[in-house]
C-alpha cells in the first residue's frame, strides 16, 4: 500500500531485541529525546522508546546500566531489570508495508509467569497494575502519591501566603515561596538544569529558565504559580495518557494464564505456553479456553467478546470451533486445541494491539519534527525579546526580561506533542472493544478519511454459501421429500443448501425416505429409485433424461429461464414423465448488509461497490439488495486491482474481502478491511480486521476513527491558537507569567480531556 512510512524503528532487521516495560513515560517529547540518546550508546542504534505502549527495545549488547542512567534522568525506570520477552522487528513488526500476521508467530519464545506479569504467550505484555502517577514523568505507586502530596502541600504554602502576607515580614514569605517551588518543582528544576549544562533544550529547560529568571527579578508569587502549575501540568499530563494506555491493556488482560491438561486420564494444570496442537483440555464453567480449538464433548455457552466484540454467548456443541481467551459461561467442555497459543486468534489479536500503539501516523511524525525544532527556536525568540527592545529602543531591561521569561513558559510543546497520542490511543481501544482490530495509528487515520468503499461479494456482502432463494412446485406433495432425500449425504454445497432449505420446512432427515440405487451422472447430478420410482436431481441437463410431455416441458423450460435470469442456479427434480419443482439457488445475503450499507451511506461513505467474479445477473440481485451505488461482475483478481486503482484516482477508497482473491485488492487500496473468519492472506494483508465475521461494526469503527481525526485537529488547532495568542500579547508587552502558564497548562488540559473523550459513548 502506498503509505508514509511511519513505523517506529523496529522493521526489516533480523536482530532480535529484548523488550522491556517502562514506567514514568508522560511526555513523548521527552521519551523521543531518551531514544535518540540510547541510539548513541554502542549496540543502541535501532533501540526504540515506545511512548504510547511504554516499551523499550534494545538489543541484548547493550549496557543496560546506561539505559537506566539516561531513563532516570527524566524521571523514568524500568519496571524491573528482567526484558519481558524477546522481539524481533522482522517478524513482529506490523507498521508501513509489512503485513505478516500470519503463521510467523509460530515461533518458540521465552515466557515470563512471574507476579502476574506475563501472559504466557509467544507475546508477553506486562501488566503494569497499581502504577500511580507523579507529575515528574514518573508512575510509579509512591513516587506519584508522594508527588500528589508534596503538589498539594505545596499549593496550599501558596494559598497561605495571600492570607498572611502583610503579618510576616517579607523574608518569611520569601522562604514560604521557595518551599513552595522546591516542593512542586524540584524534579523539572533538576532536570533541566542538567539540560542547561548539556546544553540541551526542552521544557524543562524552559520551565527552569524561567523559574530562575522569575526568581531573580524579585518576582516570587508568578515564580512559584510557575512551579506549581507546570506541576499540575505534568500530572494531568501523565493521567491523560496512562489512563489511554490502561484502556488498551485492559483488552490484553483477556489471555489465559494456564489450562488444564488431560494427559493419559490425568488432569495436569501447565502454563498456556506448553499447549500445543492436538492436546486436550477441561474448560470448566468460569475459565477461559486457553486456545484456539474445537469442542470434542460437551454442551456450553462461550463469551466470544474478547475476540469478537459480540457481548451475547454463542452455543457451543462438540465439533463446534473455540477461540483462546473466550469465557466458558455454562457446562464443561473437553476442547482439542487446534494451535498452540502463540498462532491463537487471541495471541494475535494481542500483538497487533501493542504494536499498533506505536506506528506513527503523519501527523505524529510532523509534531515530532516540529518539536525537536520548536523548542530551541523558542530560546531564540526570547533571548530576542529580551534583548532588542532595550538596546534598539530604549526600553527598560526589567520589563522586557520578563516578558521574554513568559515566552519561555508560553513555548512549552506538551500540549501539541500530546495532540495525537491519547486520542489515537483511545480511538483504536474503542474498535477493539468492539471487536475492530485497528494495526496502527496511520490505519485510523485513514479510516476517517475514506469516502468510498469496495466490497467483495462472496463472504463479505454474502454468507459465502448457497441458500435457496426462491423455488417453483408443480408436485407440492413430493417435492420437498424426495429433493430432501436424494441430496442427504452429498457434500455438494448446492445439495447442503437444499437439505437445509427442506429441513426447515418441517422434514427432519430421520422422516425422509431412503433412496436405493444412487447413480451419480457426472455435470448433471442424481438418479436413484424411492418406492420404486426413478427420481432424478439436478442441473437443466436433467431434462434431457425425461419424457415430458410438450406442454409441461415448455413450462418448465420457461420457470428455468426465469429464474435463470434473475441470477440463480436452478436445480430440478423430476419422475420420468414428470417435473416435481425447480430450486433457484444463491450465494446468501447476509441479513445485516442492506443496514450496514445504508448507515454508511448516512455516515457520508458516498460510494459504495460491490466488485465480483460471480455472472452479472447473480451480481445484480446482491447489489440491488445490498443497496451499493455500484457494481462490477465477472472480475478475476488482477481486474480487481484494477478497479480499485481506477477508483482510487476519484475517491479515498477501503477494500472490505475474506479470500485469498482479495488479498491483491486488499493490499493495493488505500485501507484494506478483512473479515476475521477471511484466509490467512486476507487477514494478514489488511490494515484493519472485523473479528465477528461480519460487516456489522464497520459504521461504528468509522465513526470512532472521524471522531479521533476530529479531535486531533481540534488538539492542535487549540494548542498552536493558544499560543500565538499569547505571544502576540508580547507586542504591547502584555504578557505576564500567568497569563503564559494559563495558556500552557489550559491547553494541555484541554487536549487531555478532549483525547480521552474518543474512549466515552456506546460501542455499536
């Protein structure tokens, strides 16, 4: 697909990485600056800082005492000094142009039980439960209550100090003041001083530029709001995106620990790891189905909502198929495992979660861009302000001192660096919640923009199987019993269809005759004898065995072509000098089609097409029905390609396909969307894959993806407005310390809130 690449570093290397989970990562600013800063440590040149799901990658070589040197010099650690797995980019990597999500997982990984921290899966995510949140870029439990504590101490100083202001001499509320600062500042203040002396640049170089120029004009009380707002700025800050980042790992929660194992008439309790095809397991009422299989004995009720969305259970009798990390409501069940756990549905679905944290849409890679740049000329700007004034025009150095301190404050990036993460980490929860696996930011972002969609007719629009559609009897009697019996026990699909068409008309197959002397006629279809009459059914070439007489053959000959021309496959049962009825039979709409098409209609999806390989008049009853603006029959795959290609150059399009022949389709659309019950090609070829089998969640997950892109545009037009506003007040010289962290702290607060709203409303 032709896309930016926005992947962080972890694609097209075969080096495996150990990943380890970091903890005090509020600011993604800064977590960019520590990668590039471990990239210069030797072996750490394709090291990654994932700030969306704090994770490190580095490779085993690396000196790890380094790593948490440069982590804590901001304030972040690593959960513990163990990696949680090992990685390899090649495999694992799912950004731009990659798109293997398929049988790779199978590979044999080292798996970490310990304290509730693994999952036992080919891939390990580290719960990170109880981790509070400190306004220093820290999140651990006591670091941040002692954060939230000395904050709140320190605003209440503040507020003391209007109170008892004229009863204290001044030196008094001077020191009051400085508690104040070093209680709610100290970490940014040691922080970038450390930056100053390295001379490096960013906001806690401006924060503490400013609190030390603030503090040597005399200007105490705007000092010390500095300290405490930037304090509460950063705890917000690292609410926003650890609650995002919580959401997200409330869905990786869903995998099993362990499953018991029945093993030569015992039943052995192994990790999950351990499980592999073939064995079998007792899932009792309660627990979850380790992995993916099929059940051998037992009748239950399975909670599928971990992997499909759908909150009602879904029956399940034996030979019936599983999925890993669904929930056993009712009875036991013995389950064969069909996969080990790391080629599981749920293991996937988990990996591609994570990953899909960290690709970079544009938007994000240009902020980053941005900001690496923004702050430095931010320094700039107020080193100006604070000296062309005085020395071209005269103007007090006093004054103007302090107004290029609020440009410091004012030039803060949190707010714009946060623009786009919380709520693109909020937005691909939302669909997977619901069931949509969303495998990266950019894939978001590109489903709010799309206009026009492309739909494969089979599997997609359709069941993927033959019904019958409509059916003409001329022997009412003996039609439905003797179609019903000559077709039980064929695998034909058209011969499925009509036993099943028969069965729910009443007749059980116990009640049906049995016929003798089964003779198959090949391209035409059966003959056997039931009572000692000679049936046949099959195809029109049917006829051509029977002696009608004129009329009736000339009836029939017409009700064939008819039903013919409404795009159906006719099959035709008949005695030797009789016609008993006419099946027309089709590829099954599926019920949700036309309402899904409509409310994508009405969502602003302006074009809608069916493309297919299936006749035109078979094409045309689907399209008619499903309600698509349009539709193209009688396409091999390369002419899908072609039409996607031609309708690419009009419209921002999505493919929506389940089949190995869509995959081409799927790969050269803007968006490719597979059905999660699709082929493995299909599935791994797509950005965005619906886990229900079904179309019926594809409005919704549009809607959340508007809804994020919204509310990207609205986080940076707010932070950028906010801004220049205040530095336009610098020309009047209007600008005040508290106006500029008003600003910056009224931004980030804002951007804050309105990412986590994408989280908020009723999955549909």
């Amino acid at each position: 697909m032709n896309r930016p690449d926005s992947a962080p570093k972890t694609a097209g290397r075969q080096e495996t990485r150990k990943e380890y989970k970091v903890q005090g990562l509020s600011c993604a600013n800064c977590a960019r600056e520590m990668q590039e800063e471990i990239q210069k440590l030797e072996h750490g040149h394709d090291a990654a800082l994932l700030f969306n799901s704090s994770r490190l990658l580095v490779r085993p070589e690396i000196d790890m005492q380094r790593v948490q040197r440069i982590l804590s010099s901001d304030g972040a650690s690593l959960l513990s000094s163990a990696p949680s797995q090992e990685y390899n980019g090649q495999d694992h990597h799912h950004g731009e142009g990659s798109h293997n999500h398929g049988a790779e997982h199978g590979q044999e990984h080292d798996h970490h039980h310990g304290d509730g921290h693994g999952h036992a899966s080919g891939h390990d995510h580290v719960e990170s439960r109880g981790h509070g949140h400190s306004h220093g870029h820290s999140h651990g439990e006591g670091e941040g209550r002692i954060g939230q504590w000395l904050l709140t101490v320190s605003a209440l100083l503040y507020a003391a100090t209007f109170i008892i202001d004229t009863r204290l001499p001044d030196n008094a509320i001077i020191l009051m003041y400085i508690a104040s600062i070093v209680m709610s500042g100290y970490s940014t203040f040691l922080r970038g001083l450390r930056n100053l002396l390295r001379l490096k640049f960013n906001m806690d170089t401006l924060m503490t530029v400013a609190l030390v120029g603030a503090s040597l004009i005399g200007e105490w009380k705007e000092a010390t709001l500095v300290a405490i707002l930037f304090g509460l700025n950063e705890l917000l800050e690292g609410y926003g995106m650890s609650r995002a980042r919580k959401s997200m790992e409330a869905l990786l929660d869903a995998a099993p620990k362990q499953a018991v194992l029945v093993r030569d008439g015992l039943e052995v309790t192994v990790p999950i790891a351990q499980l592999r095809a073939g064995d079998v397991v007792l899932v009792r009422p309660g627990e979850k189905i380790p992995s993916d299989g099929s059940v051998l004995e037992g009748h239950s009720a399975v909670n599928e909502a971990a992997i499909t969305g759908e909150s009602i259970p879904a029956p399940k009798n034996p030979g019936a198929p599983v999925f890993g990390g669904s929930v056993n409501a009712e009875g036991l069940l013995k389950v064969r495992i069909d996969k080990a756990y790391e080629d599981s549905s749920l293991a996937k679905i988990m990996h591609l979660v994570q990953e899909a944290q960290d690709t970079k849409t544009p938007t994000e890679l240009f902020i980053d861009k941005f900001a690496k740049y923004y702050t430095p000329a931010i320094m700039i700007i107020a080193a100006l302000v604070v000296v062309v004034p005085p020395l071209l025009f005269a103007q007090p150095w006093m004054k103007w001192l302090y107004e290029g301190l609020a440009i410091l404050i004012v030039g803060c990036p949190c707010s714009l660096v946060l623009s786009s993460p919380i709520a693109l980490v909020s937005g691909m929860t939302r669909c997977a919640r619901a069931g949509v696996l969303v495998k990266g930011g950019i894939h978001l972002e590109q489903l709010g923009k799309i206009n026009a969609i492309a739909f494969d007719k089979t599997g997609t629009l359709t069941m993927g199987r033959p019904a019958v559609i409509r059916e003409i009897a001329y022997d009412a009697g003996r039609f439905h019993r003797v179609a019903g019996a000559m077709e039980t026990g064929s695998l034909h699909p058209l011969a499925e269809a009509i036993v099943r068409h028969v069965e729910a008309r009443g007749l059980t197959r116990s009640a049906l005759p049995q016929p003798v002397g089964l003779t198959t006629l090949p391209g035409v279809g059966l003959s056997g004898d039931i009572g000692g009459t000679r049936y046949w059914v099959g195809s029109e070439e049917v006829l051509e065995q029977l002696a009608l007489p004129a009329t009736i053959r000339s009836q029939v000959t017409g009700d064939l072509a008819r039903l013919k021309e409404e795009g159906l496959t006719v099959v035709l049962a008949a005695e030797k000098g009789r016609a008993l009825g006419l099946f027309g039979l089709a590829d099954e709409l599926r019920p949700e089609s036309p309402d899904v098409v409509a409310r994508l209609h009405r969502s602003g999806i302006a074009h809608t097409v069916m493309l297919t390989g299936d006749h035109a008049g078979s094409a045309r009853r689907i399209a008619d029905k499903a309600g698509v603006t349009d539709w193209y029959a009688g396409l091999l795959p390369e002419q899908k390609v072609e039409r996607i290609r031609d309708l690419s150059a009009r419209w921002n399009v999505a493919m929506v396909g389940d089949g190995i022949n869509d995959a081409p389709a799927l790969a050269t659309s803007s968006l490719g969307i597979a059905m999660g019950k699709g082929t493995d090609s299909a599935v791994e070829t797509a950005d965005i894959v619906l886990m229900q089998d079904h179309l019926g969640k594809l409005p919704g997950a549009i809607t959340v993806a508007r809804q994020a892109s919204r509310v990207i545009r609205w986080n940076i037009g707010i932070s950028l407005t906010l801004k220049l506003i205040a530095l336009l007040l610098t020309i009047p010289g209007w600008l005040t310390l508290w106006i500029a962290v008003m600003s910056d702290m009224g931004a980030t607060i804002l951007v804050t809130l309105l990412g986590l709203t994408v989280l908020l409303g009723k999955d549909k």
